[in-house]
C-alpha cells in the first residue's frame, strides 16, 4: 500500500462530523461529508446514491452532506468562493 493514501469514510464521506445534543433542540448526530468541486456536484450526488452503504448509513440515523466549491460572481467583477450545500 502506499502512502499516503486516501479513503473516503464508509466509501461516502471525506469528512466524519458528530455534534452533542443541545437541551430541547433534539440536533444531536452523525454527518458524512463529501467535499468535491461545483462542476462535479450531480456526479458525486448520483455515485453516492448508488453506493450500498448510503442506505444503511441513513437508516442509522446518519445525515450525509454533499458540498461543493465553485468561484462565482457578477461578470467582470472579483469572484468568490462559494459553497452549495445539499442533504441527501
């Protein structure tokens, strides 16, 4: 095997977030996150879906967020990074 060597978490995420319940909010949980650019972000969003572990993931109570990254603006103006963010 070579290093280094990167895996995604649970072949979905690149990123494993938790956050502890707040009293009365009920927001308590697991996340995967998977980062991939703003032009690729209906290719991750379909491979995800098809993958095994998506569905048992979700049936855990798990939440998986699909984040993409692309520089944007008004034409002829400075561009910023800017994020789309989709629960799947």
């Amino acid at each position: 095997m070579k290093f280094p060597r990167r895996i995604d978490a649970f072949n979905i995420g690149d990123l494993l977030a938790c956050n502890e319940m707040e009293v009365n909010k009920g927001d308590a949980g697991i996340a995967l996150v998977q980062c991939c650019p703003g032009a690729s972000h209906a290719e991750h969003k379909t491979k995800i879906l098809a993958i095994p572990e998506f569905q048992i993931w979700k049936a855990a109570g798990g939440r998986v967020l699909l984040m993409s990254w692309a520089k944007q603006g008004p034409r002829g103006k400075r561009k910023a990074w800017t994020v789309r963010e989709e629960e799947l």
